[in-house]
C-alpha cells in the first residue's frame, strides 16, 4: 500500500517574506486607519469653528440692533449733542447670551479722531491747510515726525503732480518691490498708513488710536475728543499736558468737556499761526469753525467681543448715524483701522 504525499513545509525564505507582508499590510490598516481618524478629527474641528464663527456673528448681529437702538435713543433725547456722558457710552457685559457665550461690547464715536480724509479738499486736489497743520502737530505730539503728514497728502490727493513738494510722489512708489499705486481719493482705513515707505507697524500702532478715515469735511467732536487731537488743533499743550487730569474733568463735568464755546475761544488764539501752514496753501482763506468742529457725532465703532467656549471673536461694525437718528451699520470687519 503506497503511502499519501506529505506536504513539505515552505522554505524558511518564504516563511519570512510571507510575514514581511503581514506587517506591513498591518502598518498600512493601521496609518489609513490613524488617516481617517485625523482627517474625522480635523473635520469635527472645522464643524466646531465654523458653528462658533456662526453663532459669534448672530451675536454681533444682535448687539449690532442693541448698539443701534442705544444711539437712536440718545439722539431723540438730545439730538444736538454726543458726549461720553450719555448711554451710548457705557460698555456692555461680560454678559452671558447663552450657556457657554458670553458678550463684551462697546461704542467709540469716530468724530473725536483726525479725519485723515480731511488733508484735502473734496475736489481731491486742493489741501487744506488748517487740517495739514493740525496732523503735523499730532504727528509731534506722539513722538512721530510732522513729515508723515505730507506723505500722506501725497498719498490721498489726484493730482498728477506732488502736492507737497518732497515728499513720495506716484512714481516713487511705482519703483517700490513689489510696485504699487497711490489711491489718489479718500481712503476707507486708516491703516493705509502703513502704506507709505518705512512708516512700519510701530509708527502706525502709536498715532492709530487719534486717526480715523471717515469721509471728507466730517467734522471733529470736541466733546468727545482726544486732548491729544484737540492739542493739534490748538497748537499747543493746554489738554494733553496731564492727560489722566483731563479724563477726570471730563468725567466730572457730566457731559460736554471742553463744551464748544470754549474750544472755539481756545482755537481763535490760533488763527494767525494756522493761516500760515507751511508748505501748502499759505494764506488760503480759513475754514469756518463750524465746519472744522461740531459737539454732536454720526460715525460710532461698535467693538463687539464674543467668547465661545475656548474660541474669542472680536467683530468691529462702523456704524452711521443720519439726520433724522436712523442707524445703519456700514462696515463689518476683523480689525479695528
């Protein structure tokens, strides 16, 4: 009886590759497995952060109507004036909207900063003189050069040519790497500051908090005013001398500080040097007070500041007071200039 065929075992050479497979088979389950799972967690993550983002906005929105409501408000009782007495002034929260959000807000009225749109006339040609003048001093006064003013002029004005002579013309930013253009019309930001040569991130973080973009011939608001801005239009050093002595004036005067009249008495000592603005438009007739100042505001910032659990938005909305106190905001963005 023969007997049944017996089955070799594999060479030990085969046995080894066959378990070479096994592991890498087992390494390549194990890295689409640890693939999936990140790409799951990434995707929970981006699920989570644009829900946060989502939620932060509708709450933006709503502080938006509040903020909206607030102003129309202050406007009904006193349509006249806009001081850091009022309503509209008083910060809101933290307040908790819904378990686990909370809320952070507050109004800034855009009308006690320079206008940087206010250098030239609304015939985007013409500088004014007055304003020039009153930015070189506030340039001064937080330790900057008056020459940036002139950039600036440069900057914002259409002319083809130099409106002051010396400072960058287009051509000289056309020759820049990369080259770039001059708006040649008002600007919407006031961090286009940083837009002119070596101005940097330094300069524009010490005049930022005094300058805003709003649009041409917006006056400025004594009232709620810096002492800085105030102090460059005079000429000289009578507000931002002590500047925690003046918080506390204006705080204890429960309202309107310096009230109109008495910065219109302090700003016609100062006519004669503020008809004479070197290098643009010397003996240029003035500008009517009137037009240069006000006691009452139609631009505000709202700065809304919302926690999400771990996650802080912080939303800045431009808001436009009209004539008649409707509000209506204007610009939603990230960043604060």
């Amino acid at each position: 009886m023969s007997r049944p065929p017996q089955r070799r075992a594999p060479p030990a050479r085969q046995r080894g590759i066959a378990l070479l497979v096994a592991i890498l088979l087992v390494a390549l389950a194990a890295v689409i497995a640890a693939a999936l799972a990140y790409d799951n967690a990434v995707t929970e993550r981006q699920t989570i952060a644009t829900l946060d983002y989502n939620q932060a906005l509708l709450v933006t929105e709503g502080t938006e109507a509040f903020a909206a409501y607030g102003l129309q408000q202050t406007f009904r009782a006193q349509p006249s004036l806009t001081d850091v007495a009022q309503p509209w002034a008083d910060p809101i929260g933290p307040l908790t909207v819904s378990p686990g959000v909370t809320l952070e807000a507050h109004l800034t009225d855009l009308q006690g900063r320079f206008n940087l749109n206010n250098l030239i006339a609304s015939n985007g040609i013409t500088v004014n003189a007055q304003q020039l003048l009153a930015f070189r001093r506030l340039l001064t006064l937080v330790g900057l050069s008056p020459n940036w003013a002139d950039d600036w002029v440069n900057w914002i004005d259409k002319s083809p040519t130099p409106a002051i002579p010396g400072a960058p013309a287009d051509a000289a930013y056309a020759q820049m790497d990369p080259p770039y253009q001059t708006p040649a019309l008002p600007v919407t930001s006031a961090s286009e500051l940083l837009a002119l040569p070596d101005f940097g991130r330094a300069r524009f973080e010490r005049i930022a908090p005094y300058v805003t973009a709003l649009p041409v011939g917006t006056p400025l608001n004594v009232c709620t005013a810096s002492p800085y801005v105030l102090d460059a239009y005079l000429g000289h050093t009578q507000f931002s001398a002590n500047p925690t002595q003046f918080a506390k004036d204006r705080l204890a005067a429960g309202g309107c500080f310096p009230t109109i009249g008495e910065f219109e008495t302090a700003y016609s000592n100062t006519l004669p040097a503020t008809a004479n603005a070197a290098g643009a438009g010397a003996g240029a007739p003035q500008t009517d007070f009137q037009q240069l100042f006000s006691q009452s505001s139609q631009w505000f910032r709202l700065t809304s500041r919302v926690s999400s659990g771990a996650t802080r938005f912080i939303f800045y909305t431009v808001l436009y007071r009209d004539a008649n106190g409707m509000v209506t905001p204007i610009l939603l963005s990230d960043t604060p200039n």
